[in-house]
C-alpha cells in the first residue's frame, strides 16, 4: 500500500507553505489526487521523487572534489574547546550537525560562531527509523 501525504505535512517535509504546495499542485509540478475523505492528497513516492528532482543545495564555498556525497553547508554557531578537544556545532538549513574534533583543529580552521563550513559526512553506519507501527 503507497503512502498518502497531506498538503500541510508535504509543506512540512518540504519546508515550504501550505499555499506553495497547493500552487505547485494547481500549475501540475506536483500531482495530487484525493483521499476518501475528498481532500487532496500527495503519494509518497510522488513527494520523494518531486524533493529529490527540486532539492538545491547551497553553493559549496570549498569546490573541491570529494568522495562523500553527505555535504552540508551552514554556520558554525557554537564551538566548546577543553584542552584536547571540541565540539563545533553548526546550522545547516533546518538541521543541527554537531562534530567533535581536537582543540588544535578547530583553532586551526579558524571555527568560530558566524564562520561558513562545510561538514563532510561519510558514514559507514546510517540509522533509518520510521514512525510507529511496522509499516
């Protein structure tokens, strides 16, 4: 069974208004049909395919060639330093990456709240979690 997704909870996933969904439905960007209940619904797979097909990531300030595909800019907005080592926190769009590090690397990157960075994610474990229930 596909998954149905209201408008507000695509709005949502998408980070965009309600009203923006219902313009991308009405101009036929983004197909939409209705559940029994008459309200227009999105499938899931439809969402995934429209987020993946419209996602922009912001400029990559470094452009440099990589291996890892996981790269996020955003601000650093925090950084904690003891003698040996730090965490440097950072905002990147709507999501908190948190890394630790030596003391020594932060101070030699220079990070500090307010400086852009870019964190590179190469993991060999992800987590992947659904909400409730077994479907």
């Amino acid at each position: 069974m596909l998954s149905s997704i209201r408008i507000r909870d695509a709005a949502s996933l998408l980070g965009v208004s309600d009203d923006t969904v219902r313009r991308w439905i009405d101009s036929g960007a983004l197909a939409a049909e209705k559940d029994e209940s008459g309200r227009k619904v999105i499938r899931g797979d439809v969402l995934a395919e429209f987020a993946r097909s419209h996602a922009e990531p912001p400029h990559d300030p470094l452009g440099i060639a990589s291996s890892a595909r996981n790269r996020f800019v955003g601000l650093v907005t925090k950084v904690t330093a003891d003698g040996v080592m730090a965490e440097v926190q950072m905002q990147c769009g709507p999501f908190t990456v948190v890394s630790l590090m030596s003391s020594s690397s932060a101070a030699e990157l220079g990070l500090e709240p307010g400086k852009l960075a870019v964190a590179v994610v190469k993991a060999t474990t992800v987590i992947v979690e659904t909400p409730g229930g077994s479907s």
